[in-house]
C-alpha cells in the first residue's frame, strides 16, 4: 500500500518537503558558521514562551518565536561582551531557559504546557498553521540565501575584512540568527527541540563532508534533507516507528557512511 | 592626492583605554608605507581605525574612499568551500545589489586580476587548500578587483616563503607603480627599508619618514625595547607569532 495515501501521512510529505527546503538552505549556513549548537539550543529554549502561550491567550508558535528571538537577543549581548565563549555563552543561557520554564510550568501556570510535543513533537498531527508557518520559512530560506548568502559567505569566510568589502555584517548576523530562529520554531511541531537538528543541522554537515562548492553544499543539503525526510517518514510507516526519530536515525546512518567512506578514501 | 591623512589619532577598544595614540602621518598616491611594530604594539589597531571600525577618540583620521584591506590568509576560513575565483569576486560584493547576480563581465575581470598575480591558473582550485603565499595573492587579486586607490595589508608576509615573497613584494611594487597607495603592516625591519615611508609604534607613534631617517637605532629601540637583538652588527626585531 502507498504510505502517503492517507491525508495525515500527505500533510507529514508536505512538512517534510517544506522544512527540508528550508533545513538544507540554512542547514549549509549553520554548517559554514559553526552555529549546530545555537540550533539545538534555540528550539529548547522556547520553553518558557510554551509554556506561557497557553495561560497568556498567545498563539504557541508566536510565543515560541518570541521566547526564541528574547533567547537570541541575550546571547547576542553575552557575545558582544567576549568575556564568553560562544558555546559557554549558549549553554548558560539554555540552563536559564530551560530554569525558566520549569519554574513557569510546575510552580506558576502548573502545566505540563505540551512538554511532550516541544521536545519530539508530532509529523502526524500538524496543523494548518504549522504547514502554513514551514512554507513561510521555506520561502524565507530562499529569499535569504538569495539575498544575504554573499553577506553571509563574505563575513563567515573572512570577519576581519567583510567589512572592508562594504558587507554589512552585523546586520548579516542579525538576519541569520532570526532566521535560524523562526526556522527552528517551524520544524518544533514536526520534531520537537530535541530532533530539530535532524532536518537543520544533520543534512548539511553530511553534504559538508561532499561539497566542493557552496552550490554544492545547498544543493546537496536540500536533497539530502528532503531524501532522508522523506525516506525516514516512508521507514515510519513500513516499521511502525514514530516519523521524527525515524528521519534522525536515517540522517545519522547517511551521515555516518559518508564520513566513513571518505575516511577510507 | 593624500590618501591617508592623520593628525594626533587616539584610538582605543571601548574600554577607555587607548590602544594607539599620537599617530601623525600622511601617504599619498602611489606611495608605500610600512607600519613597523612588536606584537601589540597598535599594527592592527591602525588598521582597523583606518578602516573605520574603531572610534577615534581624539585627533582627525580622513581616509580617501574605502580601502581594501588584505587580511592574513591564515585569518580567513580555510575549510569554506570557495575557490580561489569566487573569493577574488567578493572584491565585487559592494558594488553589485543583492537581489542582482554578479555579472559576467565581473567574472571576466576577476579572472584578469588573478592573472595579474599569477594565480589564474589556480581559479577553480579550494582556497584552503593553497599554499600560504598563494592565498595572499588571491586576497591581493580580491582587493584589486575592489578597485581602491589604497590597500592595507595586514603583515602579509607572514607564514610566506621566500620565493613567494620575492613575487609578492614584486606585485606590491607594481601597484606602487600605477599610482595605488599601500600601507603594509609588518614586523620586518628589512620589509621596511624598501617602502617610501615607515611608521613605527609601540602603543604610541614613536618615529616616521623615510627609512633612513625613521629607522635610526634609537626609533627601532624605542619600537621594539627588550624584542631587539644584534647580530653580525645587523640590529633585528625578534618576535613571536601573533599581532599586534
């Protein structure tokens, strides 16, 4: 039987579709940059905007977005500082979110705010507001990549001369760093903080491996994301594992014999 | 023309401090001046100011248009997937809208500035993978094809070989040539002796003017202090890896 004849695996395919798009886009600037870390950090720290979402009457992926950009925003300024490493800088403010939220939803709001969805979220009941918020950011990726990929090549290849060469690299940073955010705030509902990085991180650091080109690297993270999407949610349905975790453990296998190989090349 | 004209610079990081100050000098076209220093002596520091990225907190600093600045090579990314032609073309980022794609005759040019200094044949070849002089003379190929009346090369001997640097200083020269203005940082007194003009610092200016008169064995003790030794009678600067 066909595993995408149903209406809730197509609107998973269309998910996948969408986030792989923008996942292997903006996955190669996460490679490029150094940012895997951030990402992963970013989707856990929407937490407290969660579990705010609901008592506060705000639409959960606003509130996610906003908990993210805030998150954002403070490590900015922790990085700006350079008292701090930039991972030291991540991983403190991560622990201050995630402290954050636990205290929001056990003592304050006492809920469980979705716990379950935000940390492995669910490919089989999307909303239309998740599909319609993943096509924005599909859009968004492109648009981006086509309008700041040379900002963001220039500043990523060489910080000290980018702006010698009239790139605005601050306002590059900004840009990738929000855009990261609201990407990772797209792929939560499909799956959850802690498997974001199967479609944002995992596909472009396997086409890292390949690349020898920034096309290449695009490309080749584009197909890979939407080949181990869309493989993983076919694997799903044949085994009866549940999509996300499915899509990491192709993503991770991909990614292992591709460095295996070429370490025997 | 004067390219660079600066008159009793303070410059500093934000902390309050200065980094830099009393720095009186002027290059013109086609002119080179060397920017003779120990580590954390204010080499970069100039730079940088001349480059606008930090304030000046005292004294005036005019700079005619937007120079190019050729970093160390090993400062850039060496693991990025560019070739040597797609970094030649970020000189042609400034003047080319995002939404437009470069054009071709963009291209055209950046493969004659890579021919220019002799690395057209490498074009396609990973940036990271060529060989230190090599990669300095993509960022000069990238620098010329901004088309700035003035480079500041920021110690681009370093980590260079002879021959390489024999064909390095040789373009420099070429530019000199055509009417460009160079300010090339470096640690090396012998680098310094073939420029028109040398400006020592060591946190503050401490001499500047022709090598002959700015190199005197007391501007070179005041620049450098404990970093000097003799050898064979030759007075030399010994120092470590970094910058100042």
């Amino acid at each position: 039987m066909d595993p995408f004849s149903t209406p809730y695996m197509q609107r998973a395919l269309l998910a996948v579709v969408l986030l792989a798009i923008a996942g292997g886009l903006f996955g190669a600037w996460i490679a490029l940059r150094r940012l895997a870390f951030f990402t992963h950090a970013v989707g856990t720290a929407t937490f407290p905007g969660l579990v705010i979402a609901g008592p506060a009457g705000i639409a959960a992926p606003v509130a996610a977005l906003g908990a993210a950009l805030v998150y954002t925003a403070g490590l900015a300024r922790l990085l700006r500082d350079g008292r701090l490493g930039a991972d030291a800088a991540t991983g403190l403010l991560l622990v201050a979110a995630l402290a954050i939220g636990s205290i929001l939803a056990g003592d304050v709001f006492e809920a469980g705010a979705g716990v379950d969805r935000l940390l492995f979220g669910t490919l089989l009941g999307l909303s239309d507001t998740d599909l319609w918020l993943a096509g924005a950011v599909a859009a968004l990726a492109v648009a981006c990549t086509a309008l700041a990929g040379r900002t963001w090549l220039a500043t990523g290849f060489d910080p000290g001369g980018a702006r010698a060469l009239g790139v605005r690299s601050g306002l590059g940073d900004w840009l990738l760093l929000a855009m990261l955010a609201l990407a990772v705030v797209a792929a939560l509902p499909a799956v959850g903080a802690l498997l974001v990085s199967t479609l944002l991180v995992v596909p472009s650091a396997t086409a890292r491996l390949l690349a020898s080109s920034m096309r290449g690297l695009l490309g080749g993270g584009v197909a890979l994301a939407l080949g181990e999407g869309i493989g993983g949610l076919w694997l799903a349905d044949a085994v009866n594992l549940p999509p996300g975790p499915a899509i990491a453990v192709l993503g991770g296998a991909v990614f292992g014999v591709v460095a295996l190989a070429r370490a025997a090349a | 023309m004067t390219l660079i004209d600066v008159s009793g610079l303070v410059t500093g990081y934000g902390n309050g401090s200065p980094a830099l100050s009393g720095v009186t000098f002027a290059l013109g076209e086609g002119q080179a001046l060397a920017v003779l220093g120990p580590n954390g002596g204010g080499k970069t520091t100039l730079l940088r100011v001349l480059l606008g990225e930090l304030p000046v907190l005292a004294g005036s600093c005019r700079v005619a248009g937007r120079p190019a600045y050729v970093a160390q090579s090993g400062r850039a990314r060496l693991d990025f997937p560019v070739s040597a032609l797609d970094v030649v073309l970020m000189g042609a980022y400034a003047r080319t809208p995002a939404w437009r794609r470069l054009r071709r005759a963009e291209r055209t040019r950046a493969h004659a500035m890579l021919e220019r200094v002799g690395m057209d044949a490498q074009a396609g070849q990973r940036f990271g993978a060529l060989s230190g002089g090599q990669r300095q003379r993509v960022l000069i190929a990238r620098a010329l094809l901004q088309d700035a009346p003035l480079l500041l090369l920021d110690e681009p001997f370093t980590g260079v070989d002879r021959t390489s640097e024999a064909g390095l200083l040789s373009i420099l020269d070429e530019l000199r040539a055509e009417g460009r203005g160079l300010l090339v940082s470096t640690h090396d007194i012998e680098h310094a002796r073939r420029w028109d003009l040398v400006l020592c610092v060591n946190g503050a200016q401490v001499a500047f003017g022709p090598p002959a008169d700015a190199l005197t064995a007391h501007a070179l003790h005041a620049t450098y202090g404990e970093e000097m030794v003799s050898i064979d009678g030759e007075t030399v600067a010994v120092h470590s890896h970094g910058c100042g």
